[in-house]
C-alpha cells in the first residue's frame, strides 16, 4: 500500500508517509489513515473484489458530487487492486456526539436529514444514469430476505428459539404482506444504511459514508433506519422534532404506516446482522446492541395487525 501510494501521488515523500489501519463496523472493508505530509492525511479504502457491491463506490460518490451531496471525495481508484484513497473527513461520526446536549445533536441531525432529502428528491430521470452501477431495487424478495436474515441470525443463532418455533413466525401471513405492500410503493434512490456510524461531522456539516449500497428504495427505509437507531437512544419528542425537519424538505414522505413498517423492516435486518457479524464474524461487540434493537422493535410492530404471535415473543426475550 505505501508503494501503491507512493505511486499514484508522487508529490508526496515516500519517507513521510505513514500508514495506520482504522478499525470500522463489521465491512469486509479495510480502511487505512495516509499521513503524506504533517498536516495532509487520506484514507486508504482496500475492498474485496469478489462482493460486486464494492466496486460501486467510486461511481456514487462520483454522482453524489456531481448533485451536491456531501460525501468524501475520491482522489484516486485502482480497481485492478481494489484500491481508494478518498478525502479524510475526520474521525467525528454522529455516534460519538451521542452523550452531548440534545441542542448540539439536534444541529448534526437536521444536517444529515437535509443531504439525505437532496437523495431522495432527485427525479427518476436523474436516477436512470446510476442504474448500471447500483445492487438490487428494494423489492419484495429483498424485504423476506431481511426478514429471513433476522429468524435465522437472531431468534436462531443468538436466542436459539427451536427451529420449528422459528418457521411458524417467519410463516405468519401478515409479514408476507408488508413486504408486498411496500415493494408496490413508488421508489426514490434510498442510502440502505443511514445510521448514526455512516455519518461523519466536520464544522457542524453531515457527510455521507459507506454508501456502496445504495440502491432504489423507499425514503420511509432511510429515515426508519435513523430515527431507530438501535446505536443511539432517541426519545419520542427528539423524533418528532426531527420527522418534522425533514417533512419541511420533502413533504411527500408517509410517517404513518409506511414509516412503521420500514421501520421494522431495518430494525430486523439490523438484528440478524448483528447475529451474525457477532457469531459467525467474530465481531462480538454488536450482540451488545441486540436487546436495544429488540426493544424499538417490539414497540414498532405492537400498533400492527397481525403480528401477536412475534410480538409475544418479543416480549419474553425482553
């Protein structure tokens, strides 16, 4: 890496670069701090060739640049070695402000809900342009596959619920029909993960990162992912203030059922990523999170016709 650098940025000292790894998430991503200079740093971004996914990066940010979304800057990309070195935005994600005032929070909040919203009020015809270089549209299979994700990884793996307890869950009707009422809905370009960790604060404006997965979706999704972050603890009238930030951006956005039941969706996607990410990726700091992301989700689906059968299980794992 430090040869590869040296390379692609002559300008720089070989002797003055210096190379750190940066521990992050549970990406099969490795991220490295480049310190070319005492006061000029860059981050090294080695992705896996063989997750198609990756290869996305460059075009995204690219095209979030292009439309005034904040997001780091790509300076160079090797594919043939998997290789990004991009603008270094800092260490300051929106988690690590999570113990501070509500009034400093609310400020980086309302600054990542006003990028967020520029994504999902661009017009489809915008979007057509990115269709070669995203993963799969949200849609009905993709939203059982989360809900499969999470009664295998997180009912099975981690509360080891008996197998055939498990298939009665997964089998109950209504679930079947939340994920065909949500893939019928109009889609906007969604961000797949908008949490708390894949938002970076430098001079009080939100930057997007980790964005590789974006993707046709539902603007309900994104929001649901934020606003229940199973990372932070947001009360009520904290999301409340926050929901009617952002409706002033885009007002066409459903916070009544829509907005549950994405909220939902994520959470149980959330919840069999940190099952496996925790037992089979060896990454055990995020079962920490699992009875956090249990509660929101119990909460979630109480109002929801339906669903007694999970909730009650819910309950008891509570």
């Amino acid at each position: 890496m430090l040869r590869q650098t040296r390379m692609h940025f002559p300008r720089f000292d070989v002797d003055e670069i210096k190379i750190t790894p940066i521990e992050k998430g549970g990406s099969d991503r490795k991220f490295y701090r480049v310190r070319c200079t005492e006061d000029q740093t860059l981050i090294l971004v080695k992705y896996n060739l063989e997750r198609q996914e990756n290869r996305h990066y460059v075009e995204i940010a690219k095209f979030l640049e292009r439309h005034d979304i904040c997001a780091p800057k790509i300076y160079f990309h090797d594919p043939a070695e998997g290789l990004i070195w991009i603008e270094d935005l800092g260490e300051n994600d929106l988690l690590g402000y999570r113990h501070e005032s509500w009034l400093v929070r609310r400020a980086f909040y309302e600054s990542a809900l006003d990028e967020i919203a520029k994504l999902h009020r661009l017009p489809e015809a915008v979007c057509v342009e990115m269709r070669d270089h995203l993963p799969a549209e949200f849609n009905e299979a993709l939203y059982l596959w989360e809900q499969s994700y999470f009664f295998e990884n997180c009912l099975g793996r981690y509360f080891k619920i008996e197998d055939d307890e498990i298939a009665g869950l997964a089998a109950l009707p209504r679930l079947h029909a939340i994920a065909e009422q949500l893939a019928r809905r109009p889609r906007v370009l969604v961000h797949r993960d908008f949490q708390s960790q894949n938002i970076l604060v430098r001079n009080r404006q939100a930057y997007l990162i980790d964005f590789q997965g974006m993707r046709p979706g539902l603007a309900e999704y994104d929001l649901a992912s934020l606003l229940y972050d199973p990372y932070v603890s947001l009360s009520d009238a904290e999301r409340c203030e926050l929901i009617e930030h952002y409706r002033k951006r885009n007002p066409r956005v459903d916070f009544g059922d829509t907005f549950r039941l994405c909220a939902m969706q994520r959470l149980m996607q959330a919840l069999g990523a940190y099952g496996y990410l925790g037992l089979v990726k060896g990454h055990e700091h995020f079962l920490k999170h699992i009875p956090a992301a249990v509660k929101s989700l119990r909460e979630v689906i109480e109002p929801i016709e339906g669903l007694h059968l999970l909730l009650k299980k819910l309950a008891e794992l509570l």
